[in-house]
C-alpha cells in the first residue's frame, strides 16, 4: 500500500470530526481537504447554539486560519465553494448524549457517516476536575455509544496521548489497552462512577458552606474543582488531570465499544508543523512551550528553588523591615516565582521522564504505507528519524513560539 492509497481512502467517505477547531483537528481536516479533494463530507462537530453558529466557528476558527493558506491557493477563486460542499458545520457537544443532537439529526448522521474521528478534549493540564471529567471521560464514552449507532461506520479513530501508560515508570513502556480500574499505582484501583460521586460530593460542600457567597461562589467551586483534579491525578499516579482523564476515557472506550471498530492514537508532547503544510504553524502555547515564552519573558528564571527557600523569604522580609517600601516589587516577583512553581509542577513529569515508548506499531504502519521503500513519504512522513531535532527546535519551533506570544500580546492572535 503506498501513500496514494492510503490518501484514496478518504475518497467518497463521510468523515465526522469532533474537536476541529482545536490544534489537532486542524490539522487533520486542512490534510484530508488537500491530499484527497474526493472526500464526500466533512462534517465538523462544534460547540455553539445552532448550526449557523457553528457555520461561522469554523469558519473563523479553522478554514480562515493561516493554516489552511496552502489550500486557498491550490483552489484560488474556488476555495470557497469548495469549502462549502465538502464542510458541513454542526452544532453538538460530545459531553451530552448523542452529541447533543435531536434524533432527526442523529438519524441522518448514522445512516451517511463512514468514519468518526474524536480529537475533541480539554487539554489543560490544570483543568477543572468536573470539566476534565464531562469532556474526557465521559464525553469519550458518549462518542463511543453515538457510534454504535452508524449502520456503515469503517472506523472510530479515537485521540488519546502517550502519557496514560505512565506513572514514575522507567525503561521501555509497552503499546497496551487500559483496563478498567487500571492505574500506574499496582495497589490502586480506579473507580470512575466513585470519582464522578466524589466531584458531586465536593460541589455540595461547597453550596452548604456559610463562608461560601453569591460573589465569591464561582472562584472557590473553580479553585476546588483544580485542586481536587490534581489532588485525585497524583493519588492515582497520574500526573496531571489531562492525562489521568484521558486515561479513564480509553477506560470507558474499552468497556462500551462492543465490537466497534476502533483505532486508538498516543501522541506524546505536541509541538509546531515540521513541514506540511509549511513549516512552523502553531495554534498557543503547548506544553513546555510555557517554560520558552516564560524565560524569553524573563518571568522564569534560570535556576529551580523551594518555595519556602531562601529567595523567596528575604525578598518578603527586607520589604516588610522598610515599611512596604518594595510591595510593588515583591508582589511582581512573587507573581513570577509561583508562575514557575506551577510550571515546574506540571512540566516536571515530562522534563524528567527516564521512560521510552514502545513504537512498534507506528513502525509496522510505516513500513506498510511503504513511505520508506520509495514511495511519497512526503506526503504521510511521520518518521521521527527524517528530523534534524535539533535544526528545527532553535530554526523552527522557539521561533514559532515566539512568535504566536508576541501575537498574543499584541492581541492579534
């Protein structure tokens, strides 16, 4: 099978795409749209009121981004139409059952579509625990089971990450399924149904508190909710709640598929294009990429310290012997340093991570395609051994960074 196949096998197929307007769907959907224009329908799952709300998302948000600026000149006068006859804009939300779709809807869907791609998630890595919960978990679930019901389905290509296989382990890390109640703990076991009553539990606290008003109400159930998330993540052995949920979402993926067709995908830390459709497109910061802008910005230093260490207690003294005097000073400082703590907590699972993930799989669909026996590995190139890392970290990816923050700044991102 070479890469004109594979591409020909988008070819009058209805393909459902949740999360679209995220980085990854992007991307997904400007590929599909370029190497085969015979693609029969896209349809693109969105959050907004209606459909023409939906309409006008992606239009703002993916197909008008500078992504899609290949494409708009292959089709030149004609990118418009045709757009408009291979994307079809709906608006749902994977966290309600059946999408959020009324049952005409869902009954026209399942009977055209071929093929679900689910990239919708909230990849925070300090979410909210209910929020991670709905759109993670449970909103994988009710994908899964909104599947079930397309008569013609080939495939549910679910979007996961590497990291749900990962605890404080070393050495190779074996491709594997989750079980369910599997944790990277031997003596934990996970209970989700338990975890949603937790949340609920939490929540209800909160309500019945005295200290809890009309004003402050939203920030404390925000601020609980993220503590209880990374609280629950590390318990487990997970390091963050983007990760610990999308390991229950495989978990309920497991359980609910049946015998549905389905296609799992781990990628581990995302970063900028390396060459398609140009080099160096990036949507926000991702990942460490906080820790380049935060020290281009000077707002991480160049040294790791204890919170409670010697830094951090003689700015606050020397400032409270003046009389205040610094307050100003301390205070921006004090911003900056617990910037970097927070950063420091996220990122060090991944900065330190002593593990290797087992790749055989991706090799053996690497080798199918036949990319690297001659034919046009351009076209699907995902071996990681064709990039110089270290040409495209410092010529590509920080200048990409760089770039879309001081966009941002500017307010033009």
């Amino acid at each position: 099978m070479d890469s004109a196949k594979v591409a020909g096998c988008f070819r009058d197929r209805t393909i459902l795409v949740t999360g679209s307007t995220g980085f990854l769907g992007k991307l997904l959907v400007e590929k599909i749209l370029r190497v085969e224009p015979g693609v029969k329908k896209l349809y693109l799952l969105v959050r907004a009121r209606d459909d023409a709300a939906a309409h006008h998302r992606v239009l703002q948000e993916v197909v008008g981004q500078e992504l899609f600026m290949i494409l708009q000149e292959i089709h030149r006068d004609e990118f418009r139409s045709f757009i408009q006859e291979k994307i079809s804009s709906v608006a749902g939300d994977i966290i309600h059952e059946n999408l959020g779709l009324n049952s005409s809807r869902v009954k026209q869907l399942s009977e055209e579509i071929d093929i679900i791609v689910n990239g919708a998630a909230t990849t925070n890595f300090y979410e909210r625990y209910d929020v991670a919960l709905a759109s993670n978990a449970l909103g994988t679930r009710n994908v899964c089971q909104f599947a079930k019901q397309c008569a013609h389905l080939k495939m549910l290509l679910h979007v996961s990450t590497a990291y749900v296989l990962t605890g404080e382990q070393e050495g190779l890390l074996p491709e594997k399924l989750i079980r369910m109640g599997e944790t990277p703990k031997p003596d934990c076991n996970l209970d989700i149904e338990a975890e949603l009553e937790l949340v609920r539990e939490v929540k209800a606290k909160l309500t019945s508190s005295h200290s809890v008003t009309e004003d402050n109400s939203p920030q404390l159930e925000k601020k609980a909710m993220k503590e209880l998330g990374l609280k629950r993540a590390k318990y487990f052995g997970w390091p963050n709640v983007y990760v610990f949920t999308k390991a229950m979402g495989e978990m309920l993926l497991g359980s609910t598929r049946g015998d549905l067709p389905v296609v799992i995908v781990r990628p581990s830390i995302v970063t900028s294009t390396f060459e398609e459709p140009f080099p160096g497109w990036i949507e926000g910061t991702r990942t460490i990429d906080a820790l380049i802008v935060g020290y281009a910005e000077q707002n991480v230093p160049c040294f790791i310290g204890d919170r409670n260490g010697t830094i951090d207690a003689i700015l606050y003294l020397v400032n409270f012997l003046l009389g205040g005097l610094f307050s100003e000073f301390y205070n921006k400082r004090n911003r900056n340093y617990n910037f970097f703590m927070l950063l420091a907590e996220m990122y060090a699972p991944f900065c330190f991570f002593k593990a290797c993930f087992d790749d055989t799989n991706l090799r053996k669909l690497w080798r199918t395609t036949s990319a690297g026996q001659g034919g046009d590995g351009y076209i699907f190139n995902f071996d990681p051994n064709s990039i110089n890392w270290g040409l495209y970290l410092f010529d590509t990816h920080i200048p990409a960074v760089l770039k879309i923050s001081r966009r941002k700044k500017d307010g033009r991102a």
